[in-house]
C-alpha cells in the first residue's frame, strides 16, 4: 500500500510528456489553455496571495497560543497540527458564542429550494416550474426553466437524499448539452444533487448553512449548463478553463451570506420568523474566524502542486515526500512531523492523468473571481435583473467560444482583483 515510488513516477511521465511536446515543463503545459496562461503567472497569483496573508496568519496563531495559555498556564507546550481544531473550536465559541446549530431550524429545505428558484427567477428573467417527468427514486423532482417569452430554455433534475444506491457528496451533471441554434433552440437538461438529512416524521429536512451554501453552488453550476447559447457543444456550457468554471457556481454563495439574499427564504420552520439579528450578526462574524488559516491551507496546496511540476528536481531534490513536506511549512501553523505524509493522499493531484496537478491554484483563482465580480451586483443590487441579464449574456451563456478574460471583462469592465476577496476574509 505504499504509493510513493507511484508519486515519483507519475512526476517523472509528467515532465517527460512536457519536454515531448516542448514545453518549459508541466505547468506551462497544463495552464496554456487556462486563464493563467502559464505556469509563472499561477505561481505569482499563489505567492502575492501569501505575501497579503502572511501577517494575518501570523497574528492568528500566536493569538490561539495565548489563548491556550489562558486556559493552562505560561508553560502550555506549543500546539500540535493534532491539537489546532480543538483549541480553534473553543476559542471560536469563546470569541462569538456561535453554534451554526442554532441556523438550522432556519433552512427548510422546501423553503431553500423556493429562495433559490426565487433568486434566479429575479436576476435572470425566468420562471422555474415543476414538470411531471418518470424519475429514478419517488424523492427526485423534477423542474422546467422558461425564459421570458415562455421558451423551455432547460429543464433539470433535483436529488437531494441519499440511499443506498447513491454516491455521497454534492454534484451537478450535464446529462444533455445542445448545439444552439437559434432558429429551432433545444432545451439543455441537467441534474444537481446532494445528501441532506430527509424529513422526519412531521419535521421537514433542515440544512446546515453550509449545506445551503452547497445547494446555491452547485445551481449555479447548473444554470451555467442550462443558459448555454453555443453552437459548438464541445464547448458549451460547463465546458470551460479549469480556472473560470467556478465562477458560476461560487458567485452563488454570495446570495446565502447578504440579509436580503437570506429574507428570501430563510424563516424558522415552526414560527416562520426571519433569522434574529443577533444570530445573523454572529454567523457573519464567525465567517472570518481563522480565515487567513484557511487560506494557507489553501495556498500551501497550491504552491506544493506547482513546486512539483515547476521546479522540483529528484536528482537534486531528493525525496519527494520531503520535498513537499518542507514547502507545505511555510503555511502550516504548527510544526509538521518528519513523517508528515499528505502528498501520499493528494488525490487531486495524483488520481488522474492531469485533475488539478499544476492547477490546485484554480480554487483561490476562482474564487478571487467570484469575490471580485459580486462587487458588481452589491453596488448595483443583488437581484438586480439588469446585473443579472449581463451576467448571463457575458459569462453564464458563452461557455468556452470566448477567452475566459475577455467574458470576465465584459462583465465587470476590467480585469478581476484580489482586494475584495482579501476584504471578504477580513484580511484586507
């Protein structure tokens, strides 16, 4: 069951197919057709995020230090990478009294479903319906979008609880992608799942807000599959660079964190009172806690996955174990142990011919995207149709038939910046 010769293995294919097809090595390769362009400007994206947290995550852990030794003593050893959720959990209840427990009884899923559609019905001018389809489980429901003057643009499935024949997580399929063509348009048609807790008894499916969250994500994933207008189907919809395909679906989340996004759905599912104020004022607190740990755990896999298809050499490098282990150090709050061995599970790397090797940057890419271009729809409303309209013409209806950096600029009218991502984790 040891992977490792395997690790070194696939890195050495890898640089070998690079210098094949005459490139400096497997970043430039993999990130030619992606927004990045290449693999210098990723490293440069990773390295300026870590130059503008650097100070935050700094000041994060020597505060949850000194928290542990208020709670045993001046001579409380150093935390341990075992030790840090522990600490981090009393010390987030201590700093915000926040159990995201108290918001369940907020999310009925009936009702999440509803604000969802509610959402999307506002910003984009359509009407979601529920059609009568054969489904594969009597809990699958299925839906119809129309746009505005009354076309079936889509239509799509909803799976929401697991069984035994269902794999677990979160995820949206294309099961029909269309060719548009404008004088004879072909509905697409999708399906987007997850594995909440179901009913029970009298009690409706209440949702963690995180589970909220997953449920916008992965809709707006959907809706950049159903809004496609490309003729070229191998470039529709979904079928973008690795590192603007989550712009769709992160943006979403945005709606589940601003009150007005919220007091669309959100109501006690025994009183049908909206969230208090003082348990929304402290969701939105907790939300930054530790946020700048969180992104150097982040940027730690990133800057690793680069260094190994950049820069690492095993005649000169050695190990790669060790290699990575002494460059994941400069994000880790704590000391790691010399048989620290999480490259060996780096599935997004390793598990196939390219995934996220050379590309795990795409997250905080995506997500500096999604921060960035949600600037627009604060300033401008956030179910504002006419933000939405020009989201969907530029970005969710062009699939791959532009660059990626020029749909964005068409959208926002400049390039993306890091600041509103930085001002979102509290870290600006």
């Amino acid at each position: 069951r040891d992977n490792r010769p395997l690790i070194s293995r696939i890195l050495e294919l890898r640089r070998a197919k690079a210098a094949l097809l005459g490139y400096e090595d497997f970043s430039d390769l993999v990130t030619e057709d992606r927004m990045a362009k290449n693999g210098t400007k990723a490293e440069q994206f990773v390295d300026d995020l870590y130059e503008k947290t650097i100070a935050a995550f700094e000041s994060e852990n020597e505060a949850l230090m000194e928290f542990r030794r208020g709670l045993e003593g001046e001579d409380a050893p150093d935390i341990e990478p075992w030790d840090t959720a522990y600490y981090a959990e009393k010390q987030r209840h201590a700093k915000y009294e926040f159990n995201e427990e108290e918001l369940r009884p907020y999310f009925p899923l009936e009702r999440v479903l509803e604000g969802l559609f509610a959402t999307a019905q506002a910003l984009y001018e359509v009407k979601i319906v529920e059609r009568y389809a054969k489904t594969w489980d009597p809990q699958v429901k299925s839906y119809a979008i129309e746009d505005r003057d009354g076309t079936m643009i889509a239509a799509f499935y909803v799976d929401l609880f697991p069984r035994e024949n269902k794999r677990g997580g979160a995820w949206m399929n294309a099961l029909v992608s269309v060719a548009y063509r404008e004088e004879s348009p072909e509905p697409n048609l999708g399906l987007f799942c997850a594995n909440v807790n179901p009913p029970v008894g009298d009690t409706p499916a209440l949702l963690t807000h995180r589970e909220v969250e997953t449920l916008f994500h992965e809709f707006g994933h959907l809706l950049h599959h159903c809004f496609s207008r490309v003729e070229v189907r191998s470039l529709a919809g979904t079928n973008v660079a690795w590192d603007f395909v989550e712009l769709p679906s992160q943006i979403m989340e945005n709606w589940c964190w601003e009150r007005s996004g919220l007091d669309l759905f959100a109501a006690h599912h025994e009183t049908g009172e909206r969230i208090p104020d003082e348990l929304y004022d402290k969701m939105v607190r907790a939300r930054t806690y530790r946020a700048a740990n969180a992104q150097m755990r982040q940027l730690g896999f990133a800057s690793t996955d680069l260094a190994l298809h950049r820069h690492y050499d095993p005649e000169k490098d050695g190990d790669p174990m060790a290699y990575a282990r002494k460059n994941l150090q400069r994000f880790s709050p704590s000391r790691l142990p010399d048989d620290y061995a999480m490259l060996a599970r780096f599935t997004h790397v390793f598990a196939h011919p390219v995934g996220y090797a050379a590309g795990y940057y795409s997250y905080k890419w995506a997500e500096v995207l999604d921060a960035d271009a949600f600037t627009r729809f604060k300033k401008e409303g956030i179910t504002n149709p006419e933000v939405g309209r020009a989201f969907r013409d530029t970005i969710l209806s062009k699939g791959n038939s532009e660059d990626p950096a020029k749909l964005y600029e068409d959208f926002m009218g400049r390039g993306p910046e890091l600041e509103p991502l930085l001002e979102r984790a509290g870290l600006a």
